[in-house]
C-alpha cells in the first residue's frame, strides 16, 4: 500500500513539474508596447493623436501623418 501511494505521489510530482506555463507567453506577449519602441528608435515624437481599430488591427495615427500598425508605417494620413 504504501509503495502504491509513493508511486502515484512521485508520479504526479513528475507530471506537474513537466507541464508548461502558458501563461507566461501571454503576458510577455500583452506587455509589448509599440509606442515606446517607436519613440526609442527615433521613428516618431511623442504619443500618438488617435487609433482607429479596424477589426483586430489597430492603428495608430501620429500628428505628422503617419499610420503605424504595430512597428510597420502603413501610411500617411493627408493634412
């Protein structure tokens, strides 16, 4: 009895220490922050004016003109 129940401890001490924090992905993932890496680069100043959200992509609109999805230029808003 008592080897069965230190088999079955020893093997759920196994399986959890082999399983993977997904979590930990998702938050790094949520914590990227497109704004300052575009200021730390030099490629805008300040913060962007607005954000249009069109579906799941969001852009953001700068007061020189220009439309970043993410760390791309997607255009430039006329004046």
């Amino acid at each position: 009895m008592k080897t069965l129940l230190l088999t079955v401890t020893l093997l759920a001490i196994a399986l959890t220490a082999h399983a993977d924090d997904r979590r930990d992905r998702c938050e790094r993932h949520e914590l990227h922050n497109y704004i300052i890496e575009r200021q730390q680069i030099g490629a805008v100043q300040g913060v962007p004016t607005s954000r249009m959200i069109i579906g799941r992509r969001e852009v953001d609109i700068y007061p020189n003109g220009l439309m970043f999805e993410g760390n791309s230029v997607v255009g430039i808003k006329p004046r």
